[in-house]
C-alpha cells in the first residue's frame, strides 16, 4: 500500500495550477479585505456594514472547489493581524469566515445543486438564503465570539456585533459572488450598441446615486428620500444584461454609498454608526435581492424559451429526417451511400427496384457489383474526385443490374463529411433514364424524319412581326424562292409586292387586315413571282396573336410550295376537260344521227304503216287493229328517240341560253315521265359562257334523271338564279332521300360526272340526303372562273 502511494506522482502542471488558484484566491480575498476596512469612520472594532472579502470566499470555493480554502485561511488570518485586534482573535475570525465559507459552498452545491451561471430563480435564492444569510451565520457566530473573548468590544453589545457582522458578510456575498460568477458574461457583449448601452448605464446610475447620496452643495435640498431612485437603473440592468450587470450596477451603489456614509453623507449618516450601518446593510441587500432575483427570473424564462425552441428545432429535425428517411425509402430514384474504399454502406428501395440486389445483398459489397467492366475506370476516377472533396452532377453514365441489363442512369455524387469536416464517404442518387434515353433517341429520329418531311415536302416556316414589318422565315424557304437577296429576310411590303398581281390583293386581305382577335387564323394559296418570271404556287396557313386591345403583335405560320400539286391539278383539269369536250361532241354527234337519221326513219316508218293500213281491206279487221298498234309503238319510239337526242345535244340551249333551255327541258321531261316540276328562275345575268351553261345543264338533266328512279315521288322543285359573281342551281325533292357517303362509294357515274362538271369550271356541288329525308342538289359556279380556268389551262 505504501509503495502504491509512493508511486502515484502528481503531475507538475496540476501543481502548479493548484498553487495559482491559492494565489489568485489570496491576492482577491486580502485586496477586498482591505478595502471592507478602509471605511474605517463607519467601522466598530474591526466590524463594518459591508465585507467584501467574505464574497470572494464562497465565489472562490464555488469555481475552483473546497481545495483553494487554504488560501482563503491564509488571506483572512493576514487581513485580520494586520489589523488593531489580538492574534487569538484573528485567528479565530480567519477560522470563522474559511469554516462558514466552506459550509455555505457545501450547502449550495450538495442542497441546492447550485449552478454558478445563476440562470435558475432557485439558483438566486439559494445564494440568498444559503450562501449569504445561511452561512454568514456561521461566521458571523465564531468571530463575534472570538472578539469578545479577546476582550474585543464592537457597536453597543454582543447582540448589535452579531448583527452587523452577520449583515456584513451577507451583504458581501450579495454583493461581489454573483458579480465573480457571472463577469465573464459581460465580456461577451461585443455590439457597439450592447457597450455604448452599457456604458450610459453604469454612467447615469452613478451620477443618479451621487446626487442622491452625495449632499453636492450644488443642490441646497437634500435628496435622501430618493435614495430608491437607483433600483430603475439596476433594473433596467438586470433585463438588458442579466445577473452580471445586475452585480455590478448593485456593487456601484454600494462603493459610493459607503464611501458617502464614510464622509458623513448622504441618508445613511444621519444616525447612529450601528443604525448607520443596518440601514446601509439593508439598502444594499434590497437593491441586490431585486436585481438577483429579477435578473434570475429573466434568464430563466429565457432559457426556458431558448429550451423550447431547442426542443422545437429537434423536433422539426426529428421530422425532417423521418420526411428524408420517408423520401428516400419510397424514391424511385436509387439512393445509396458508400465510403472511401468504395463500399456500399445503405442501400433504398429504389436501388432494389432498379439494380435488383436487395439490401441485403447490397450492403458490404463493393459498388462496383452494378457498374460495368469496361467502365471500372470511370468509378476509380470518380472515387479519387470525390476523396478531393468534389461534387459531381448530372453524370449520365451506365450500369449493371443484378440480371445482367445494363441501365442507362443519371448520377448526382456528394462527400460525405463527419462533425470535423472529414470527408468519410459519398452519397449518391441514380436515376433511371432509360426511358427518357429511348424518348431522346425517338424524339431525334421523329426530328430527323420531320427534317426530310420538310425537305422532301418543300415547306417552311415563318414569323411576322407587325411592329417592324419584319418575316422570319426557316432556311428551307431559299430553295422555293430563288430570290437572289436573303429571301429569309425581308418585311411584309417587300413579299406583297412579290406575290402575283392577281393573287396580291386577295393576299393581303387575308393574311393582315382580314385577321381580328375573334378570327386569328387563316388559309390560303396564292402565286409568288420568281426572278425568271415564273410563279410559285404556295399554300399558308397561319395563326396571329393579339393583345388585350385587339392589336396584332406576331403571326406565325407554315408555307408549302404546292407549284408540283398545282400543275398536276391543271393537268387533270385539262384532261378532265377535253374528256367533257370529247363526251359532249360524242353527245352531239349521237344525238344529231338520232335526230338527222333514226328520228326520220322511224317517222318513214310510221307512215309506212299508216299506208298499209289503209291498203288492208276492212274485211281484215284484226290485221288492220295490229297494223294501227304497230304504228303507235313507231311513233311512241319516234318521240322517245327524238327526246333522247335532245337530251344528249340541246340546240335550244344555244338559241335560248339557259334559262329557256332548262325550261323547256323541265317541261319536256315532266310531259314525258308524267311528274310534275316546279321551275323557277331569277337575277341571271346575260351572255353566260356556253360551257358554264353546259355544265349546269348537264348537272340538272343528272339530277332529274336520279330523283324520278330513287326518289319514288312526283313532283320536283328546281331554282336557277344569280348572285354577286356565282350562278346557282338547285334540285330538290321530298322523296326517299339516301346516304351520301354510300352513294358516292358506289359505282355509278352520276354522283361523280356532275362533280367533275361543276369542278371544271370553278364551282363546287353540295349534296345534301338523308334516308326518308329527302334530297338537295346545289350547283355554285363563280361567273368569272371559266376565263381563269382557260388561262390557267393555257
């Protein structure tokens, strides 16, 4: 045992610290003792109203532990025979004060639990009650006892000796602990408006209190009764700057309220030196007790509040990362962390719905069981970035599931750093991209295809700003132009004056000033001149933007050059013409030998018959019946064929015009199938193109022909009249009516030659039937397109 003691060696820097806290504790205890009896004009036999000395003691034991009460014995037994006492008695005065000083520590830290920040109100009364008026007890007690004993008279009596003695040492407690404990605080105050706060603070406290208790001849009434005056300012400490401003606006108060009552001044020398000092005792006992106690409650509720919005921060962390843990279990997006050496350390459920390992495959294994072969050098370059404190974003690469299919992914990389900032890992988020790989891929092929569309198909597109009259148009229209400037560029003027003098009006009509907020959109075709004067048939169609007041602001649109489509178009139509022309003169030529030569053929015949009647002898009766039956069918076949080679060549339609030709045909037609046929007719112009006649004409002998076969009634209606620029033709009836979608799918002529007819000559055919719902033919042909159509086809 005694070599075990032997060798436990205390280490030198332990010493040593040990040896400067006597030191420290020493040096402040005897300074604040000799400092309590420099008011030596209020003090009684080494008593006084304030000792500051004893402060120092507890303050000392509190912060440095019992250890340091060496220092406190020695200090006080020096403060003690220095001064006019005996040595028995200061040694017991230094025994009382070491001894009370130890049991005030020892009941504040075991009892009360104290803690020296004083954040607590308990913490505040505890010093009150056990530190200051508890254990002052103690010494207050012992050396009262000691000086009496030493034959040592204080004040009045032993019971006024207690009473101060016990009031000082709590007063000093009250006064300097609290200021000891907490001064590092007040070095905390770094603002410029925190110090320059402080500093008026402290500056009108103190000329507040010497005014107060400082009798300045200055002021001929003495303000003794304002000596409260001062608790405003060591309130106003204790908000603003807590139980360390408290301490020292309280300890300013006290050192010049003494140092007044020691000249005589001020409300606390006015009595007796034992009244004197109990009320100077009291004074500073109330000014400490508020500002310690207010100041307490104040750091109390302001840790409570800090507590809670601690607890309330954590909370809302705690959610946070349950949000974060919630986020990453259910990510699509694979969420994995791994350390230095490349290591998977977690694993979501992500990750396991794309690379297929579960987490517990995962796990422990290296990353690189879902990155290729061939790009294992990639992840060592990565690593080595990431070592270096890099961060790496939107890395498209590829990886390896589980299976073996390789995975198109999206990765964002980040270091991981423990609390030192040392980096211990990397986390990482793949994110499939296969699908939007495969769309990219598609989207490019879809663009390329649209590319050669555009191309192959000559189109382009543009934008016109009204503002500037300036057209943006896309790089294909340089092929359809073949203008020699930038035909890219230019403003709408410049393109109007280029379109076909014939088209250019219509151009402009429908392309700007046609266009409205309610109307935005249009379609047209028109012809563009070319440098060689050749023309270019385009197709537009556009959209235009308005504001809220109905101002243009851009049009957009797409051009075709349909010149190719045009000429075919012109082609058909000529084809398509001189088929009509070939099946009309066919028509004439028919008609004309039924007329010139069946007709009066048939009419020999009839005669013929009627001779041969006549020659019959009557006897013979029933022959001459036979021979009368055989002339009428002669003559019903003579007027059938003669009707027909009206039908198939109209010469009233060249000596009447239309007009008489459709009525008289009506007329004919009504009489021949036993129907009735309303004919009206109004507003036509004269002179009308033969083959717009023609056509009309034809469409109307179609149409009638169809109603007696299908409709299954007897009476038509038809209308023929003119408009502004366009003739019109109309059959209809009431009769079965049929579905024109199946007709028009059949294989009959007729449907169709009536509008090939109305379409050579410019005109469209509508047709309107529906079953039971009778029908209607509508034949509109603009007056002036037969000379553009000739144009056209020339």
């Amino acid at each position: 045992m005694a070599q075990a003691v032997e060798n436990v060696r205390i280490p030198p820097r332990v010493v040593w610290k040990y040896l400067v806290q006597i030191t420290i504790v020493f040096v402040a205890y005897f300074a604040a003792g000799k400092l309590g009896q420099a008011t030596a004009n209020i003090r009684s036999s080494n008593l006084g109203p304030v000792w500051p000395a004893y402060g120092i003691a507890l303050a000392a034991l509190l912060l440095y532990g019992y250890r340091v009460w060496v220092g406190i014995a020695a200090a006080a037994f020096l403060v003690a025979f220095l001064s006019a006492v005996p040595h028995v008695a200061a040694v017991g005065q230094a025994a009382g004060a070491t001894l009370a000083a130890l049991i005030g520590a020892f009941l504040l830290r075991r009892i009360a639990k104290f803690d020296s920040s004083l954040s607590r109100l308990r913490d505040a009364l505890a010093l009150i009650v056990l530190g200051a008026l508890g254990s002052a007890m103690v010494s207050a007690s012992i050396g009262v006892s000691t000086l009496y004993a030493a034959h040592v008279r204080a004040y009045t009596g032993i019971g006024s000796a207690w009473l101060i003695y016990w009031l000082g040492d709590s007063t000093g407690v009250l006064l300097v602990t609290p200021l000891v404990l907490t001064a590092p605080n007040l070095l905390r105050i770094r603002t410029r408006v925190r110090i320059a706060e402080f500093a008026a603070l402290l500056l009108l406290l103190t000329l507040v209190c010497i005014i107060v208790v400082g009798d300045l001849p200055l002021i001929p009434v003495k303000l003794h009764f304002l000596a409260f005056a001062v608790l405003p300012f060591v309130i106003w400490a204790a908000i603003r700057f807590g139980v360390s401003g408290a301490a020292m606006s309280t300890l300013i108060v006290s050192a010049i309220a003494t140092v007044a009552t020691a000249f005589g001044f001020g409300p606390f020398a006015q009595n007796t030196s034992f009244t004197n000092a109990v009320l100077l005792d009291v004074f500073f006992a109330v000014l400490s007790v508020s500002g310690l106690t207010l100041a307490a409650v104040i750091a109390e509720r302001e840790k409570a509040e800090s507590e809670r919005e601690r607890l309330v921060r954590e909370q809302a962390a705690m959610e946070v990362r349950l949000r974060l843990a919630t986020i990453v279990e259910s990510s699509d997006d694979a969420i994995i962390s791994k350390d230095l050496e490349g290591v998977i350390v977690s694993w979501n459920r992500g990750a396991q719905r794309i690379f297929g390992f579960t987490e517990a495959e995962a796990v422990g294994q290296p990353i690189t069981i879902i990155i290729p072969p061939e790009l294992q050098e990639e992840e060592n370059k990565i690593l080595q970035r990431l070592r270096a404190g890099e961060s790496i974003e939107q890395y498209e690469t590829l990886r390896v599931t589980k299976e073996g299919k390789k995975v198109d992914v999206s990765l964002m990389i980040c270091p991981l750093k423990d609390s030192t900032g040392r980096i211990i890992g990397a986390s990482k988020i793949a994110r499939d991209i296969t699908e939007r790989k495969q769309t990219q891929d598609n989207l490019r092929e879809s663009e390329e295809r649209l590319r050669l569309a555009v191309e192959t198909g000559r189109m382009y597109a543009f934008e016109w700003d009204p503002a500037t009259d300036l057209i943006e148009r896309s790089g294909e229209c340089s092929d359809i132009f073949s203008w020699i400037d930038d035909s890219a560029h230019d403003t709408g003027r410049q393109f109007a004056a280029r379109v076909h003098p014939d088209d250019r009006e219509r151009y402009v009509a429908t392309t700007e000033t046609g266009l409205t907020a309610a109307s935005p959109t249009y379609q047209t075709s028109y012809r563009v001149l070319r440098p060689d004067g050749s023309v270019t048939w385009l197709e537009e169609s556009g959209r235009a933007f308005f504001d809220a007041q109905g101002k243009m602001l851009r049009a957009i649109g797409i051009g075709v050059d349909v010149s190719d489509r045009k000429h075919a178009e012109e082609a058909i139509l000529g084809i398509g013409r001189k088929l009509i022309e070939a099946h009309e003169q066919e028509r004439t030529r028919i008609g004309r030998d039924l007329h010139d030569d069946i007709v009066q053929r048939l009419v020999l015949l009839a005669i013929e018959l009627g001779g041969v009647q006549q020659d019959v002898p009557e006897s013979a009766s029933e022959l001459r019946t036979r021979i009368g039956t055989l002339q009428n069918e002669a003559t019903q076949i003579t007027n059938d064929v003669q009707l027909l080679s009206h039908e198939l060549h109209s010469s009233k339609l060249e000596y009447l015009g239309i007009v008489g030709a459709t009525k008289n045909f009506c007329k004919e037609f009504s009489e021949h199938h036993k129907v009735e046929i309303d004919f009206q007719s109004h507003d036509l112009p004269t002179g009308l193109p033969r083959e717009l006649s023609l056509s009309l004409f034809r469409v109307l002998q179609e149409a009638l022909r169809n109603a007696t076969k299908h409709s299954g009634i007897k009476r038509f209606e038809v209308r023929l009249w003119g408009s502004t620029g366009e003739i019109h033709l109309k059959v209809s009836d009431l009769g079965a009516g049929f579905d024109t979608e199946t007709a028009m799918k059949s294989t009959g002529l007729g449907l169709t030659s009536m509008q090939e007819r109305v379409r050579l000559v410019g005109g469209e055919l509508s047709i309107n039937s529906q079953p039971k719902g009778g029908t209607t033919i509508h034949a509109r042909v603009p007056f002036n397109s037969i000379s553009d159509s000739a144009r056209a086809a020339g």
